[in-house]
C-alpha cells in the first residue's frame, strides 16, 4: 500500500516537472514571437514592404533589405546543396569507414562547432580581400554556404544511411551501377530527410547576421549584380536598434524576418508532405 | 530439360573474412531445368546464388577460390561486363523488396538502365513481363498506383516480374515464398514451372516439399558442403547419404 503510494506521487511528480519542461519552452518562444509581432506588425504597410529604407533607415521601407536576404540565401543554397549532398554521397556510398572518411567527418564536425563570426572573419579575409571581391553578395553567399555545409551534409548522410541496404541491392541485382543506383534507387528516397537539411540551411542563412556583416556590407541600395553590396533584414534590424535609429522600424524588421522564416518552414512542410504522399 | 550445362561450379569456395561459407563446391547446373538448392540455415544456400550472379561482391572482405562457369565462360573474369552478368542472371530474394514506386516503375527498372526508353517499347516489355509474373490480371487498371500497396504474394510476383523485364537466362529465387501464405506460393510455383521453358532456374526452397513439387533435379547442402547432388525424385525418395536422408525424412532441420 505505501510502495504504492509512492510509486503513483513519483508518476505524479514526473509528469508535472516534464510537462513544465515542455511548457515553459513553448512559453519563451511564444512571448520572444509575441513581442516582436505586436510591436512590429503595426509598422507594416504595403510601402514599408515595398519601399526601400530613406535616411539610414529611419523612414520608408525595407525592400531592398527583403531582396539581399533573399539573393543571399539563394547564393548559399545553390553553392552549398550540391557540395553538401555530393560529399555525403561519397561518405555513404563510395567509401568505406577509414582514414578520409574520418579526416572528412573530423573536418565537418570541427567546421560544425566553429561560431558564426568566425565564418564572418573567414569570408572577410578570404572571399572579400583575397580574392577581391569586395562586400557583395558572392561573398556573403559563400561565407554562408561554408556555413550551413555541415548541417546539409550531416542530415543528407542520416538521410542515406536511412535507406534499405536491400534496395541497393535490388538495383545491382537488375544491373544498375553504382552511380544508376544511388540516383534511381537512393536519392529520390532520400529526398524528404536532405530536404528538411536544406530547410535548415534556408533558414539559418536567412537569419545569420555576422557572417553577413562582415561579408556582404550594409548598403541600403537595391543590388544589381552578384559583385553589389547588400544589407539583410536580420543586418538591417542589428544596425537598426544597436544605433538607436528607430526601434520602431526595427521591430517592423524583426516581425517581417520572423514572418519569412515561418512561411518558408510552411511551405516546405507543404511540398515535402505532397512529395511523400505522392510516393507511398 | 536438355543436358546442356548452363552454370558450372567448379571447386568453388567462399569466405565472409576468415570464415568458410562454402567449401569446395563443384555442380553442374543444366539448361532449361529446376534445381533445387536446399539444406538449413546457415549452410551456405545463399551465399551460393549470390555468387552466381556476383552480389557477394558487394560485402566487405569477402573473398573466394575456384570459379564459376555461365557457358563455358568464368564470371569473375576481370573483363566481364558485371552489370552484363547480373542482367543475364537475375535474382528473386526471400522478401519481396519492391521499390517504393509504382508497379511499372519497378518492372521498367531494369529495362531503363539497358537502354530502354522509348514509352511504346517499355509499356510492352512491361506488360509482358508481368503477363509472365502472372501478376498482369491483378494490377492491369493501377499500373502506375505505388508499389508498397500491393500484398506480400503480390509484391513477390512483381519482383520475379521485374527480373523477367530483363529477359535473362538464370533465374536464382532465394525462398520466394517464405512470408507467402498456400495459394500465393502455388501461384508462385505455378509460375516457374511454366517458365522452365526459357530460363534455367536454381531455387532454395522453402521446404522439402516444395523443393520434391517442382525441381527437376537438386542438391543437399550442409555447413558449406555440398553433401549429395541428383534428380529430385532419387534425391527426396532414396538418398544415398545418410546426412540427406535425415534431412530429408525431418530427423533433424
């Protein structure tokens, strides 16, 4: 009767500390959006989105900061899928655990850890002044794309490794070879797990800041090549508030970023439940 | 049955690493015929059909003796084709594996990677090909529904469909009907009686009795050895080793 009686306080007990676990993360998140969206959503207008900023930013809108986050991330995304999931086709497919594959997962893991600003140093020295070409989107996009390549890597190779040994063999017993069998037999099962990697990538490149600070520049101008400078919008809300410019536009900034991040999350979610329903 | 060799097995062993998985097996194959491949767990079935058509190429560290003839000529020549081979000689696994795509998607596999691409031919081979699978009849209006929704039998029939998409000459089936209920394996057994005629099929089967219903001739294997080779009916009614007549009469397996 009193084992039992302490059995049902402990169950007791547990659920509530993990139910306040649960809820008290739900409850930061909500009031950080909360107040950023009630404080921002009543700058919006159509002009603040589609104006570009006037006087530093103090008045008009943020158009041109809406297109440089979005040439940004495109740049990274481009630059970095390819590498991302090629490299993991070659750790899950082409080679065996060994030496290089340990030095590559040793790299990944190493550029995983490494904090964002340092990524910024990196694109600064090495794409801006190096190489010469300048505060510009190139820059900013690749610094970008060397930063998010361990996440893409890391979740396409989960993604792979997910997938039958059997389907594998399926497709070399009907005569595939190697490179047939991982794009015919492989890849398109894999598509939703590299997906959700890319998401994440999208994601994290829309909200960087010091990375893009240091490599794209801060230029209000509407950009009209790769070589131009651009400001983003997660840039355009730091300077925004740090200078003390117009918190109120800052928070019109910061609601308008929360906004893109959780449309692209939507509608990721939304193509990539399609694509599986059409496959089962 | 003609008494052509079609496989030649000679003096072949096989290794996972330091362990021996066969030892020393030399069997002749003949065109056109059943054999039957059987014995317990464990004692070297698989490993054998996979050879014949070399996906033991595919595990690590694995390494072999002796070789293996498909007319007269050694598959593990270093100048053979392997993805000839494998078309050549194709390969049924004890569990449906369907691909998850659609029923033609998986029977046009094979056929797209040698080169088959325009619709009119591959809609032919398709058809004919799960016209010999006997699978046509049943899946005829939902060609292109995915393949996960067909059942256990079904998605065994279409995997020997998809292999017979590629028209080959061997046919190695490893225990097409273990997760198969009785009237899905009759079909099963149905259909490769009927397709005797064009292929040479090596079968593990599923039990004793299915092997005596429709191999022609068959071999008894224990621990990696081959322990006696014959026609069915001598192998299953008067075996001359005694370690085959315990099997054969359920003293133990």
């Amino acid at each position: 009767m009193r084992i039992n009686r302490k059995r049902y306080l402990t169950q007791n007990v547990a659920k509530i500390l993990i139910w306040m676990a649960a809820l008290s993360t739900m409850g930061v998140m909500a009031l950080i959006i909360l107040q950023v969206l009630s404080e921002g959503i009543p700058v919006f207008s159509p002009r603040f989105f589609l104006d570009s900023p006037r006087s530093m930013g103090r008045e008009g809108g943020i158009f041109s900061t809406i297109i440089g986050t979005i040439a940004l991330t495109v740049v990274a995304i481009v630059v970095a899928t390819p590498l991302g999931v090629g490299t993991a086709i070659f750790l899950g497919e082409y080679t065996r655990e060994g030496r290089i594959s340990r030095v590559i997962r040793f790299g990944i893991g190493c550029l995983a850890g490494v904090p964002s600003i340092i990524f910024g140093l990196f694109g600064f020295v090495f794409f801006v002044i190096y190489l010469n070409m300048g505060w510009s989107i190139l820059s900013g996009g690749l610094a970008l794309a060397a930063m998010i390549l361990p996440t893409i890597i890391c979740t396409a190779e989960e993604a792979l490794k997910a997938i039958p040994y059997s389907f594998r063999e399926v497709s070399y017993s009907l005569g595939g070879t190697k490179w047939e069998t991982v794009t015919r037999a492989i890849l398109p099962n894999a598509i939703p797990g590299i997906f959700t990697g890319i998401i994440l990538g999208v994601c994290r490149s829309i909200e960087e800041t010091a990375v893009v600070i240091l490599t794209a520049g801060s230029s209000l101008i509407i950009p009209t090549s790769l070589f131009a400078p651009v400001r983003t919008m997660s840039v355009h809300f730091y300077i925004l508030a740090r200078e003390g410019i117009s918190m109120e536009m800052a928070y019109g900034t910061g609601a308008a970023l929360i906004l893109l991040v959780l449309f692209v999350n939507i509608v990721a979610n939304w193509r990539l439940n399609r694509y599986i329903r059409k496959r089962a | 049955m003609s008494l052509r060799n079609k496989v030649s097995i000679k003096e072949f062993s096989f290794y996972y690493g330091s362990v021996p998985a066969l030892k020393r097996i030399n069997l002749e194959i003949r065109a056109n015929e059943i054999f039957a491949i059987f014995g317990p767990a464990r004692s070297g079935k698989t490993t054998l059909l996979k050879s014949l058509n070399r996906l033991t190429d595919l595990v690590y560290g694995a390494r072999h003796t002796g070789t293996i003839l498909l007319d007269e000529k050694d598959i593990y020549d270093p100048k053979l084709s392997l993805t000839q081979l494998r078309r050549r000689v194709g390969i049924v696994f004890d569990l449906p594996i369907a691909l998850p795509m659609s029923i033609y998607e998986n029977v046009a596999y094979g056929p797209r990677l040698n080169g088959i691409t325009r619709k009119k031919q591959l809609d032919e081979t398709v058809g004919k090909a799960l016209r010999s699978g006997a699978l046509w009849e049943e899946v005829k209006d939902r060609l292109h529904t995915s393949a996960l929704r067909l059942s256990g039998g079904q998605q065994q029939r279409l995997c020997i469909a998809r292999i017979l998409a590629l028209e080959p000459e061997v046919l190695l089936l490893d225990e097409p009907c273990s997760g198969l209920d009785p009237i899905s394996t009759a079909s099963i057994e149905e259909t490769l009686t009927r397709l005797k005629k064009d292929y040479t099929i090596v079968l593990v089967p599923h039990n004793i009795q299915q092997a005596s219903r429709v191999a022609d001739r068959a071999g008894f294997f224990l621990n990696g050895e081959l322990i006696e080779e014959g026609t069915a009916y001598q192998i299953f009614t008067g075996p001359k080793e005694k370690q085959t007549e315990d099997y054969v009469t359920g003293r133990f397996g």
